[in-house]
C-alpha cells in the first residue's frame, strides 16, 4: 500500500517538500517500508490521505535511505509521525509526553484525521503546540 | 569667579562619565583624555579683563572684554589652549536624531481629536467593511483566497532577473509595451487590494488574507440580511438588486422578450427558490463552520445533544459548564466522542 504514497529520497527533497508547502500539513512517516508497524501506519495513511488532501499532503521517508534527520528529530522508534507547516513543527500533545511526533502505529482513520485537523487549525492559528482529541496516555505503550 | 568654575565643570561632566570609563581601560580614545583638574587654566590668570559695561550701543551688540563667553563653551588648558568642552549635543545618539519632534508635537495636539473619532468609528466602519468586501470581490477569481490572489498579481515577478535578462528586457521594451500594461495594472490592483485587506486587517479580522471569494459573497449577504429582512418579506425582487450574481437579470430579459406576466411570476419565484438555496449553500460550504454534539457520559445510549455552534461549545467550557467534562464529537463525522476537555474550541470558531 505504502507504494501510493509518495517517498522522499534525499535530505534535500524532505527540506523542499516541508518548505513549499504553504496552505497544507505536511505530514512525514519516518521509518522502513518492511518493518510492521510502519505497514500498519501506511495502511492508515492511505486510507485517509484521499480525505485529508484539502489540508494536508503525506510524503514517506526511509530513515535508513535519508539518515539525515535520525538524530534531529531522534528517529530512533519504528515509525514516527510528524508534522509541519509552513516549515514549522507542530507538536501535539498526546498525553503520551513526547509531544515531537506520534511514534506508533495508528489503526483508526478517523482518529488520525481528527488529529491532523486538530494540527491544522491550530497552525493556522499560529499554535506551535496542540492537543490532540484523544488522550493516548493509557493506551499503547506508555 | 569660582562660582562660574563650579558650572563649567558640571557641563563637562556631561561626558566625565566616558572619560572615567577610558581611564580605567587603556582605549584609542584615551589618548584625548586628561585630568582637566590639574591641568585648567585659573580665570584669575587671564589678565586684562573687564566687566561688561554696555550691551548695545545704537543697535550694534558690544561684546564685553572678558573670557565668560568663552568659558560657557570650553575651557582654558594651562598652556593657554583653548577647549571647546564636550557638551551634551555632541553626544550622539541616532535613535534621538531620528525622532520627528515635529510630528510628536502634532500628535500631542491631535491626541484628543484621535480619541473622540475612536468613540464613534463604530458605525461607519461597519459600512465601510461593506464596500471593502464588495470591492475586493472586483480582483478575485472563484475559490482564491486573497493571499492566493495576490500572489497571482504580484508573482509573476518570481525569480529576480538575472543582468543578462535585465539587459535583454530593456531592449526589448519597446516591443511588448502591452505586456508591461498587463504587468502594470496587475500591480495597480496588487496595492488596491493589499491595501483594502490591511483595511481590514486592522479593523481586527485577522482572517482576511484567508478569505475567499465565496466567503466575501457571504458575509455580504449577512450584511444585507441584516438591513433588509425587516423591510422585505419573502420579495425576491429588493434581495436580488444586492445579489452579486443578478437573478433579477434573468427576469427583466423575459419582459423585454414579452413574456405574459404570469409566466415572468413563475420564474420569479423559481429565483426566489434558486437564491434561497444557494444561500443556504453558501452558509453549509463557505463558512464551513463546525457543529457539535455532545452527551453527558460516555455510553452509547446516553443521550446526544447538539448540534451547536463552536462558539457555544467554546463560551460553555469557557464559563466551566463542562467542567466535569463531556463527550463530544463533530456533527457528520463517524468518528468517536473526544473528552471535551482535551478540544480546543477555540481552534474552530
């Protein structure tokens, strides 16, 4: 599935695709097409990347092809989320503590559109920090 | 005498504060420095000199024979050299150079005019918000925001020219004078624009540059909503000369053509049905505002209430309604109810 979505190969094309988009979230899945979690969170991607494309656009990054932001943005979980606007980065609070990125895997769709509406509204209203709808502290890892 | 002493020394201390600071630092600007308490010059030194006795004589200003002037000004070194001493204007400071002591002046006097226009500005910028809207609508396409706009004005600028291309421009200029109209209205209507939005920028809408053409539509007709639904009761005709898009005009055309009256009534209440939708339309897709529904706990058979407006959901958990927290969720979407106190409501009103 994850063959729909567009990849970035190089630092460069993840520089230019955070920086040029200028009405969207762009969200980035930074992890390995092979590994589990991330098929699970592609899955998800695709099915709500249709839905979600008036207000924000997904590219995925394999963190082993471009190691250029593991250790900025400490890629060291399977699959990581971010995202950014207008060359920002929007955190989220998750209740889980990282509020940098969602680094697990996501199975409801509509969950995850919540989410990113939440991040974009509030980027649009100028908030570096949002809280996401749902409260993840108890479910998943932490 | 000595009196006089005292004040020159206090006007050189206008700088005494930097030459103290040089002392202790061995700097370029030491080399200028000297203990000037050592090193002056005794008025009583100076010989020859007279009280002044006549200030005019016949118009003509007599200068007594005396150094007071002189020492206002500076002062005497022990060798006789004369110092202008440091005052404080040649302290500079380009911030207080560049103050326009003119205009603050102005403004003191004006102040009071600016605070008795700011108590009555209510009114007439509600009006004036109006022919904003209306005129912006002139310089947009279907589905543009403004910013979109004005970067389609603007932008074709793109890249600056490199000198070669500048070069090759220039020459020929006289060929394409109806591209550089084109280039040059374009710009007209970039400054209109921006400068209409900035209007209503600070007015305080700070959403102007994400206003689109059909959100402009709108809040015009909420403008004539709320001057006309008194007057007019369900005659299409009054709502028509406000609609942008002129229904009406359909009509008018039919009677030219001479059309039977009756026929020419059914097509007007089929635009009034036509206009009436369209608004409604228009309120669904352009304002694109988000209702909620909520209930108390979260178990499926509780009951559901809603939908509301963000802004009611916002002032509730604001005034602590929801204090307990409720669940939520948006009105048309499946999704699942979110603690009202993880929503910020703020984000969509």
């Amino acid at each position: 599935m994850s063959y729909m979505l567009q990849h970035l190969h190089n630092g460069w094309q993840v520089d230019q695709a955070i920086l040029s988009e200028e009405d969207r979230v762009v969200i980035i899945r930074f992890g390995h097409d092979w590994d589990p979690t991330c098929m699970v969170m592609d899955e998800t991607l695709y099915k709500c990347a249709e839905k979600m494309k008036n207000f924000a656009v997904i590219f995925l990054v394999d963190i082993s092809e471009v190691p250029d932001f593991n250790k900025m943005y400490e890629l060291y979980d399977p699959c990581t989320i971010m995202f950014f606007y207008r060359n920002k980065h929007i955190m989220i609070d998750l209740g889980t503590g990282n509020n940098n990125k969602i680094n697990w895997a996501m199975e409801d769709v509509q969950e995850f559109i919540d989410i990113v509406e939440t991040v974009f509204r509030g980027a649009r209203k100028g908030r570096g920090l949002v809280i996401s709808p749902k409260d993840y502290s108890t479910k998943y890892r932490y | 005498m000595s009196k006089r002493k005292v004040q020159f020394d206090d006007s050189a201390g206008g700088s005494g504060d930097s030459t103290r600071r040089f002392k202790e630092k061995h700097s370029l600007d030491s080399d200028e420095e000297y203990d000037e308490k050592e090193e002056l010059l005794d008025e009583d030194d100076i010989e020859g000199q007279e009280e002044g006795t006549v200030d005019y004589d016949e118009g003509i200003r007599i200068t007594p024979f005396n150094m007071r002037e002189e020492m206002e000004e500076g002062h005497f070194d022990k060798d006789g050299m004369y110092i202008f001493s440091k005052d404080k204007n040649q302290i500079k400071d380009e911030w207080m150079d560049n103050i326009d002591w003119q205009k603050i002046k102005e403004t003191e006097d004006g102040g009071k005019m600016e605070t008795q226009s700011d108590d009555s500005d209510d009114e007439p910028e509600r009006l004036d918000l109006k022919s904003i809207y209306s005129q912006m609508l002139e310089y947009l396409k279907p589905g543009e925001t403004i910013t979109k706009a004005l970067r389609r004005l603007g932008g074709n600028k793109g890249k600056p020219m490199s000198s070669a291309q500048r070069w090759k421009a220039k020459k020929q200029k006289t060929e394409e004078t109806e591209e550089d109209e084109k280039a040059a209205k374009d710009r007209e209507n970039f400054l209109a624009l921006t400068g209409l939005a900035d209007k209503v920028l600070q007015d305080g809408n700070m959403e102007v540059y994400e206003m689109t053409l059909e959100k402009l539509n709108y809040e015009l007709k909420k403008f004539d909503k709320g001057n006309k639904r008194v007057t007019v009761p369900a005659d299409a005709t009054d709502d028509d000369a406000l609609d942008m898009f002129a229904d009406d005009f359909d009509k008018n055309e039919a009677d030219k053509i001479g059309k039977d009256f009756e026929n020419t009534n059914n097509e007007d209440t089929k635009d009034d049905k036509d206009s009436k939708k369209q608004e409604e339309k228009d309120e669904t897709t352009s304002s694109n505002e988000v209702m909620w529904e909520f209930k108390w706990a979260d178990k499926e058979d509780e009951e559901i209430h809603g939908p509301h407006s963000s802004d009611e959901m916002l002032k509730w958990s604001e005034e602590g309604f929801f204090k307990s927290g409720v669940f939520c969720r948006k009105v048309g979407t499946q999704s699942q109810f979110y603690s009202s106190r993880r929503i910020d409501f703020d984000l969509y009103t």
